[in-house]
C-alpha cells in the first residue's frame, strides 16, 4: 500500500470519531474529551494527521505510567487513610478504656480497703476519689484545652454544617480529651464516653488530612468536601469504639453528625469500622489481660430464645416507647434548666463563673454522698458502674422470681439490687426505682459541668433500667405469661433492651440504635418490639422538645441551622419576605471610590454586598465580595487602616498549623529581595487574593456548588495581575482626591453573576431545606430581578429559636447596626480630605501661573 493511501485511511479514520480509531503500535488508550478537544483546537495548520493522532493517544508507557499513578492514589489516599484512621482511633479507645478500668479497679480496692477499717474511712475516700479525680481531669482541659470540655458531638454538627470552630479539632484538644475522660470515668463520674470517642475520631481524621497535605494527590482534597466526609468517617468510628458496633456506629455516626450524607463515602466509613473491630478483636486476644478484656468492648450478650415475644405484648412494646418518649423530652428539659441556672441564677452564675472547676468538684462530692454504698447507694445501687449495671439489667431472667422458678436470677445478681440478703420483690422494684430517678437528675446535671462527657452510656443504662422495671411489674403480675404456661412467659431483660434502645433513640433522635443493639446483644429475635417503641418514642419526643445535641447547640449560641420539628404549620405558611433583611447595604457601578470606602469601613461584618444596577432600579446584576473590594481600594488608594480588613492575632495552634506551609514556600522568598517583600505584604494585609475570596460568598465551605474546577484558570488572568508586586508612582494628595471622586472600575470576572436568589413567596419550609442542602449562607430575595431584600442564617435562626413552644415567628426589623456618630465621623473624614485635596490642587495650579 502505498503512502498516499495511507494518509487517506489515516485521514478517513480520523472523521470517524473516537469509537472506530485504529489500533496502531499495540494497545493505545485514549484521553479523555477535554483534553482530545483542546489538542484538536490547539492544532497548527501545518500538523499532519498521523501528528494530531499521536497527541490524541499514549504509549504503552505513558498508559502504565498513568495507571500506576492512579492506582497508588487510589489505595493511598482512600483505603490506607480510612484504614489508618480507624486503627488509629482503636488504639485510642483502647489505650483511654484501660486507663478508665485501672482507675476503677483501684477504686474499688481502695474502698473495700477502708471498709474494713469503718464506714468513716469508706466514706471519706470514696468522696474523695471521686471529687479529686473529675477536679484533675476538668483543671487539665482548663490549662491544656477548653474545647475539650463536653461531649464534642454538638460541636462537630456544627463543624460539619460548614462553620468552623477554632481550636476544636486540634491536636491539643485530643490530648486534653483522652487524659479529661480518663481522669473523670476513673473517678466514677456518672457520664458517658461515646460524645469523648467521637470527638476524638473526628480530631484523628482532621489530623491525617493535615498530614497528607505534602503527598496527597491534588484533585482528591481540593474541596472542603473531602474534609467532611473524613470527619463523618471519624466519626462513625469513634461510636463503632464505643459500642464495638461497626454498622450501627456508621448509622449512628451520620445521624447525630450529618444533616446529608454523600452515599459515596459509605464504604470508607465501614472500611474504616472494620479496621477498628479488627485491632478490638486483636486486643482482647492477643495483648490485653483477660480479667480487663471483658470490661473493654462494650459487647453485652444475650441468650434470649428465638420466641422471645408474643403478640399481644406488641402494644405493650408500644407503652414503653410512648414512657421513653416522654422521660427523654423531660430530660432534654431538665439538662436546659440546669445549663440555664448556670448562666442566670445570681449566685451560682457567679461562683460558676469565677471557678467552674470548684463548683463542678463540689457537684460531685454531692453526687458522692447520694451514691455512696453503705448510704443512701443501698437504694439505688451506687456501687454498680454503667457497665456492670447494664450486664444484670440485660441478662435472661427474673429479679423477682430468684429461688422461684428456674427463669429466676442468680443470688448473686439480685445482691446487687437489694439492700439486704432478703430476697424481696418489693425492695427490688424499689432499687430499680431509686436507680432510674438519681441517675436521670444527675446525669442531666453533670453533663452540663465543666469536663469531658458523654450521654449515650447513662441514657443507654437509665433506658435499660426502665424497660426493666416494666418487664418485672408485668412478670410479677403475669408469672406465668400473658397467655399460660404453654406460650413464652414475659423476658423483662427484653423490656430492658427495649427501654435501652427506645430511651435513647429518643433523646438523641436517631433510629440507628436498632442496629446498634442487635450488634451489641449478638441477637436479632428483639428486633420487632425495638423498632417499634424506637419509632414511638422518637415521634413522641421530636415533637416536644429538640435532640440533646441541639438543645445544647442552642445553650451555647452556637451558629447553626437546627432540624425543623414535625407538624408545624408556621414554617408552611410563613414566607421569606417576612423575615427577609430590607435595609440593605448594596454597591453599584455607578458609585465613586468615596462611597465604596465609606461602605467597607461602616459594614466590617458583611463578607460580600449585592451589585445593582442604582438605587431607584435595583436590578440585581450579582454580587462582589469584600476581599475584592478592599483589594481595589488598596490597589487604587494604598493601604488604608480604615478600610481594609485588620489582622487578627492567632492563637498557638494557628501559628504552628501554619509552620508547615511557611516552609514549603521559603524557596520562593527566599528569591524575593526585601524591597519586594515589602511591597508584597504592603500589598496584601490580609493574605493574596485567591479564587476563594472572588466567588461564592453566598456558600459555605462544603457546599455542592462551591467548587468549580474550571474556576482557577477563569480566575487566573486576573488574579496574576492583582497578585503581582507592582511599582507604584508616589500618589501625592491631589491624585487621591481625583480617585476619591471618580467611577470604581469593577473587572467582569470578580463580579458573581448568579448568586442564589428567591421569590418573596418562598414559604420557610422550602428556604430552611434550601439552606440546609446547598449550605448556602445567605440569599437574596427578588421580584421581576428587582432586589427587595436578603435573608441569612442569622434570620432564620432568630426565626426558629422559638419553634417548639411558640412556633415560627419572625425577627424583630433591625436597621443597619451603624452609629450615626461614626457615619458622621467618616462622612466628615471624606468632605474634609477632598476639600483639603481640592484647594491643594488649587495652590499647585497656581503656583504653575506664576
């Protein structure tokens, strides 16, 4: 074949489209589109065909070279991190778990040391212990890490919903948590580990995206969705810790972090699970004691036989979850009374805020005192841990029927439950009694003092406790069963797990306890009644009273969207344009440089204003972000103390989480001269002007619309020549007036053509899951594409914070919060400085006459 028919197949194939290339060479891959596009435009007029053919396909090479780098990011960056993260966080929990067991064995010693010494003895020590220990762990978060006090979990909803808290994810706070909850659960404080494991989960997966900053690949954490899906990832493990419970600690992790979760990071969170059973498993065989192993995996076996349950006790299953509902939204109640007494009670506000740690020292000798043994402990079981409570409320038999029948208890777990060595139902049902009530009042007032804590234990056992006590009422009203000896008699260790599941499902809202409980128990002949008294008692108390996470979100003021409650009218028939912002600060082409400085210096809080056409139109053409806006004004100007954003002093953590991208970028300033530095910093006050600061203001850092991957090099012309250090003229007084008095000069690019908008019709249901799916920021309200208003989060937060015994009112209208004697001082500062300039200019024309 000769070379001109080559060059004609050549020619003919190449029309043909990619699906009927020839294979020439062997085995050629392709590329993808964009790139065959733009090698096709790119093309010069002199290229032969076989030349675009080349550029169009790879070697055998270039195909293994490009695979393997594929393939080891792959494994890399998502099954080593994952799997890495939850062997990390195991090794966490379990280190954290032995230190809380060692401190309760020597408790325990210790006080059965001084008990046979006397009761004085007893007593003393036990308060002791348990006051200086919880003392220790809250004066350790107090010089270490304050944002390790808590649970974390509340802190990480709002983390997760796009806000950043400073400080709480920290390598410090870590440090602070671990050694906290040791101190506080070794001492026998009443709360539990789960908020602490989360927490730290979530710390351990912020630290690893930290770590893998300089080997990481470029496009897989470009976005600050990568980040959340990491700390959803953590925090899914911290619970699977806590329950060794790797699939419901994924459920449970999503729901009490995550308001919408990427199903494409599912198998991450399970992976890493997986990996944290594992190094469990591992543990309990292979390098922990076997007396300890037990007490670490929170692993509660039951042997309940497969017909474990009638019918007809299903509307009994019911009752119980209607009681849990209640209970949990009477708790949530109670634990907001006793965080409100902290801030508004004249006296306890003051000794509280003067020494949190004294106040929270003394709470616990109380509690101490209520729970010691040979005291007021003997009816309500003071001597049991959480764990050891929840073993005899959990197991296969009878309180009230021990040395009955053959389903009763062993002597010596019904000890445990009585006062005596006389084996009386009454006194029984009066322990169990005594325990739900002194638990329930001060694990809602110890979880709101001044340590790590968690809730999901104490609501766990208090639930179990509950069921417990309606298992044996009804045992010991039916002994026989509901139906006789020849159907299944009645398990009140199935009523505990039910009160167990149904207690805390409602507190927390949540529905994944189902899964949990069966992870935990080992059996799934419970599932039926659980799912119904869960469902029961999360319906009931979602419609009374907020999750124990939010309420404590709403007590601590933090900035974020809380969930809509069910069946409430108002956020269906209240529109946005009654809460909407009227008095709105906006900029237009139109408007001079005197005018934009004014604006900036008399709105320091807005991140970015809306660009309309005049006042009297107020069509709205986009918005522009205030980064930009001082940078023109800097650019045109010079520096400008009022106008331009001042630097903030940062705290420790900052500084030395910023160490490591100062030493990556020494190459490059080391080539800078000083006089270059200089201009740099003079420049730039607040850092480069980066695609970030130029578009979407109007989203938070995780939104789906937030990255674009198009948007560096649309920006990339613009921000090289803003970037850039550039020599000035020396502007004299006379030049800065003229730019004072002249038109701003806006570039295209830095203006957002399309921020997000609504209709003055919108009801607040649709703008509240508008802003909770997009994770938008703030909204402008338009009619005709005429603004009329804008709405943020901070007006529908002040709209909902009365929606479950008010429901949705609007805000009070709030004018622009600017004294009028600084508008003054600025408006007098501009005439002034342009009248100075115009008769300065005035004297200069005239000295040139003469």
């Amino acid at each position: 074949m000769d070379p001109s028919s080559l060059r004609l197949q050549s020619t003919e194939n190449e029309g043909q489209g990619d699906a009927e290339q020839p294979l020439m060479n062997g085995f050629r891959s392709h590329v993808d589109e964009g790139e065959e596009a733009e090698s096709d435009s790119e093309g010069e007029p002199g290229d032969s065909p076989a030349s675009g053919w080349r550029r169009r396909h790879e070697t055998w090479m270039q195909f293994y070279n490009r695979f393997r780098t594929n393939l080891i990011h792959f494994f890399v960056e998502d099954w080593f991190l994952s799997g890495l993260l939850g062997v990390l966080t195991a090794i966490i929990s379990i280190t954290t778990d032995l230190g809380i067991e060692y401190l309760l064995h020597a408790k325990r010693s210790l006080y059965e040391r001084m008990l046979l010494q006397g009761e004085l003895q007893a007593f003393s020590i036990w308060v002791l212990y348990f006051s200086v220990f919880t003392g220790l762990a809250g004066l350790f978060c107090h010089m270490i890490s304050k944002q390790a006090i808590g649970s974390g979990i509340p802190e990480l909803k709002v983390i997760m919903s796009g806000i950043e808290l400073k400080n709480y994810l920290s390598f410090t706070t870590l440090i602070a948590k671990i050694v906290g909850v040791i101190f506080s659960q070794g001492g026998g404080y009443p709360v539990g580990k789960e908020g602490p494991f989360v927490h730290m989960g979530a710390i351990v997966a912020n630290l690893l995206n930290k770590a893998s900053h300089a080997w990481k690949h470029n496009a897989f954490f470009s976005t600050e969705g990568r980040r959340m899906e990491m700390l959803s990832t953590g925090c899914a493990v911290g619970i699977a810790c806590t329950f060794s419970a790797p699939a419901g600690g994924v459920l449970y992790g999503i729901e009490s972090t995550s308001k919408y979760f990427a199903i494409k990071n599912y198998w991450r969170c399970f992976f890493a699970t997986t990996c944290s059973a594992l190094i469990f498993r591992f543990a309990m065989a292979f390098i922990l004691p076997q007396h300890i192993a037990g007490t670490i995996v929170a692993y509660y076996q039951t042997s309940f036989p497969n017909a474990v349950f009638l019918i007809v006790e299903l509307p009994l299953f019911a009752l119980l979850g209607v009681i849990c509902g209640l209970t949990a939204a009477l708790f949530i109640w109670l634990h907001r009374q006793f965080s409100l007494s902290l801030k508004h009670t004249p006296g306890i506000k003051t000794f509280w805020a003067k020494n949190p740690i004294v106040y929270t020292m003394l709470m616990c000798a109380i509690g101490a005192v209520v729970t010691f043994p040979e005291g007021l402990g003997k009816y309500c079981a003071g001597k049991l841990t959480f764990r050891e409570a929840l073993v005899d409320l959990l197991s296969n038999c009878t309180f009230t029927q021990v040395n009955q029948t053959n389903l009763g208890c062993s002597p010596e777990i019904v000890s445990h439950w009585t006062r005596d060595a006389q084996f009386d139902p009454f006194n029984i049902l009066i322990t169990i009694g005594g325990f739900i009530i002194v638990y329930f009042v001060m694990v809602s007032k110890f979880t709101s003092l001044y340590v790590p804590s968690g809730i999901f234990i104490p609501a766990f056992t208090t639930g179990a406790a509950m069921g417990r006590l309606m298992g044996e009422l009804l045992a010991l009203a039916f002994p026989e069963g509901l139906r006789g000896p020849d159907y299944p008699p009645i398990y009140p260790g199935l009523y505990a797990v039910v009160g167990a599941a149904a207690f805390t499902g409602a507190m927390t809202h949540s529905l994944s306890l189902a899964v949990i409980v069966c992870e935990a128990t080992g059996q799934l002949c419970g599932l039926l009644p659980v799912l119904i008294a869960l469902m029961v008692a999360n319906a009931i108390c979602a419609f009374l009273r907020p999750s124990i996470y939010e309420s404590i979100i709403q007590l601590k003021n933090l900035p974020y969207l809380a969930e809509l409650p069910p069946s409430r009218i108002t956020v269906h028939s209240l529109k946005v344009e009654k809460i909407m912002v009227t008095d709105m600060v906006f900029i237009t082409k139109k408007m001079t440089y005197a005018e934009l400085r004014n604006i900036l210096i008399t709105t320091p809080k807005l991140r970015s204003y809306p660009l309309v056409t005049d006042k009297y139109a107020m069509t709205l053409l986009g918005q522009v972000s205030r980064h930009y806006l001082a940078h023109l004004l800097l650019r045109k100007l010079g520096p400008d103390s009022q106008a331009l954003p001042r630097r903030r002093s940062f705290v420790a953590s900052e500084v030395f989480s910023a160490i490591g991208g100062t030493l990556r970028r020494n190459a490059s300033m080391q080539a800078m001269t000083p006089r270059n530095e200089e201009q740099r910093h003079s420049w730039h006050p607040d850092g480069p002007l980066t695609d970030r600061g130029l578009s979407g203001a109007h989203l938070l850092a995780h939104s789906p619309l937030h990255h674009n991957p198009h948007e560096r090099e649309r920006f990339a012309p613009f921000l090289a020549a803003h970037n850039e250090p550039q020599e000035r003229r020396a502007s004299t007084t006379a030049d800065r007036a003229i730019i004072l008095a002249s038109t701003i000069d806006l570039d295209d690019v830095a203006i957002d053509p399309a921020p997000f908008q609504l209709v003055k019709g919108t009801s607040l249901y649709k703008v509240h899951t508008l802003f909770s799916l997009l994770a938008l920021n703030h909204a402008y309200v338009t009619e005709n594409g005429r603004l009329i208003g804008v709405v943020a989060l901070k007006e529908l937060r002040e709209t909902l914070a009365h929606i479950y015994t008010r429901g949705a009112i609007p805000p009070r209208k709030q004018t622009l919060q600017v004294s009028s004697a600084r508008k003054s001082s600025v408006a007098g500062n501009s005439v002034r400085e342009l009248s100075s300039s115009y008769l300065h200019m005035l004297e200069m024309k005239h000295k040139r006459k003469r």
